[in-house]
C-alpha cells in the first residue's frame, strides 16, 4: 500500500510502509480523543463543581460507580487489545523475511556504509535494489554500534559488532531514498547518511554487475577514474585543487606531504596504499581524521588502479618516474 507523506510521516514506499502508519494514526488520535476527554471533562468538573463561598460540605462522600468502572475498564482493554493484535501481526511481517529475498551484506562503520552483492561487487554510501523484490540485508558493524533506518520504508534496525543483525523490505516505487544512521556512533555520526536507490530489475542487473566490475579491458587509470566515483572518493577529494573534507588529488603523488605529527612524508605508491587502508596511520596536516578504511571493500587490483589513477593526476611529469 502506498501513502503520500504528511506532517507526521514522509511519503511511505515500501510493502510495510502503509501498515505502520495506519497503526500509527490509530494510536495517534486514540490518544488524542483520550486525552481531549479525560482532560477536558477534569477541567469542566473541576469548574463546574468548585467550591464556591461560603459552601461547606455540600457534596456526599461518592465511593464507587459500577457502570462507569466496567465501561471505563472495557474500553480501554478493547484498544490495547487491538494495538496488540495488529502490532503483532505487523511485527512478524516485519521479522520474517519471505524465502525468496534478495540478499544484501550491509557493513557499518565510522561513518559510512558499504554494501556487498552476491555478484561479487561491492558500493558505498549507496544501496542499489531492484523494485518489487524483497531484499533481506544481513547487517554487522566494523566498530561501534550503528543503527541502519531508511524512513521511508518505515524499517530501523540497530547494527551491531561481532554479531548479526538482520532486516528486509520490498520497496515498490522506484526512486531515492534517504538512508540515515540513527546511533550515535562519534564525532562523523551526523555526516553517516547515505541513499537507497530503487531501480527496475533490468537496471539493477547492470549495476550489479557494473559494480563487480574488475576492469577487464580498461587501463588501469581509466579503472581508478570508475572507481574514484563508485567507491565514494569523489564526496571528500577533488580533483581540480581545492580542499573538501579530505586533501585535493590532483599534484599529490611524489610531492612532500605534511603530517600533523610536525612530520612529513612523500607522497609514494605505499603512502597512497597504506592512507587507504589504515587512513589513521598518518594524518595529512590541516585536516580531521575521518577518513573511513576501505580494508575488506577495495581489491588490490582496485588500488592500483586508484594509485594509477592519483598518479595521472600529476602534472609535474619530472615528481611521477624517478
Ligand atoms: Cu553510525
């Protein structure tokens, strides 16, 4: 069932989605009309019946009222009883995932988010799922505790280290959707957002198998280009000179970086390998430690062909061979 967005919820688009907001509104104005009651006829009551001057011992000591103590007893029982029931009902559809779900490995880690398809490929930052198809993902985190939450699946599950967690959706309309980390997971915690992105299923083959790519028939520079945006370099290094969140590409390889340390390193083939994979080894000066380690995401071959890649970056033929 589909929803549009409203004030309380955003548009909902996936198979759950129309579910949880119908048992939302229910409990929502359940407690309005309760509260507007209960508090309405105490201040009407309470006015009405107060005490006025002069009056003294007017009213009878009341204990208790049969009728009103069953109604107010069943009517309250009758809507848990239903919150009960459907939440119920929506929780194991939520939980058991159908036997034919696509299966996705979902890595949390400070603070991004990579996925691995079963074709062998693997993205970042962006999760990419065919339409009408179930898809479980199978979620454990590389450090700390995250928590995966796309709310326009209506789905948020917590993202743990050195255990599983597991989830899934079917999401029905094609689009892009918001992916937010909702554990406070460290100081990159806010910039831990990502995207979903619902596409056909003939797209989605080509991404696969775009995505498990290994360059076959491409110069490895022209792989480290492909990869410099499909592996989500492109969000904190530029190529054109300036400063984003991480050091500019272009003119780096062989030249005499400056560490925070006070140090300083050459900008060599290991230095390029070991910043991506252990990026806390050597901090570049004038710049925050929060660069995410690619361990377990890049291939070999992929960082040569990013190390190829930074290299044709560099215009100073005379730094390149030497
Ligand atoms: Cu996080």
């Amino acid at each position: 069932m589909d929803t549009t967005g409203t004030f309380w919820m955003p548009p909902g688009n996936s198979t759950i989605a129309g579910d949880v907001d119908s048992l939302f509104y229910f409990i929502l104005y359940a407690s309005i009309i309760i509260f507007v009651l209960v508090v309405g006829l105490s201040a009407y009551f309470s006015m009405k019946y107060r005490r006025r001057d002069g009056e003294v011992g007017k009213t009878d000591g009341l204990d208790h009222n049969v009728k009103l103590e069953i109604i107010w007893t069943i009517i309250p029982t009758i809507l848990v009883m239903i919150v009960f029931v459907w939440g119920f009902k929506t929780y194991m559809y939520m939980n058991v995932v159908p036997k034919d779900a696509y299966e996705i490995k979902v890595n949390g880690q400070k603070w991004f988010w990579s996925f691995d398809y079963p074709e062998g490929g693997n993205s970042v930052n962006e999760l990419i799922v065919p339409v009408d198809r179930p898809v479980k993902l199978l979620m454990a985190s590389k450090d700390v505790i995250h928590s995966f939450f796309v709310p326009n699946f209506r789905i948020k599950m917590d993202v743990l280290p050195n255990r599983y967690s597991i989830t899934w959706f079917e999401a029905h309309t094609i689009g892009e959707y918001n992916l937010f980390c909702t554990e406070f997971c460290g100081k990159g915690h806010s910039e831990m957002i990502g995207k979903v992105k619902v596409v056909s299923q003939e797209e989605f083959e080509q991404y696969a198998e775009d995505l498990a790519f290994s360059g076959e028939g491409m110069t490895l520079e022209e792989f480290g280009a492909k990869l410099y945006i499909q592996k989500a370099c492109v969000t904190c290094h530029k190529i054109d000179g300036s400063n984003s969140t991480g050091p500019p590409w272009d003119n780096l390889y062989g030249k005499e970086e400056h560490l925070a340390d006070g140090s300083s390193v050459k900008v060599d083939e290991n230095y390029i390998r070991e910043s991506i994979l252990n990026p806390m080894a050597k901090i570049t000066q004038g710049y925050q430690p929060v660069m995410p380690t690619y361990q377990g995401i890049l291939k070999d071959k992929q960082i040569d062909a990013l190390i190829a890649y930074i290299k044709s970056l560099q215009e100073d033929e005379s730094l390149i061979n030497e």
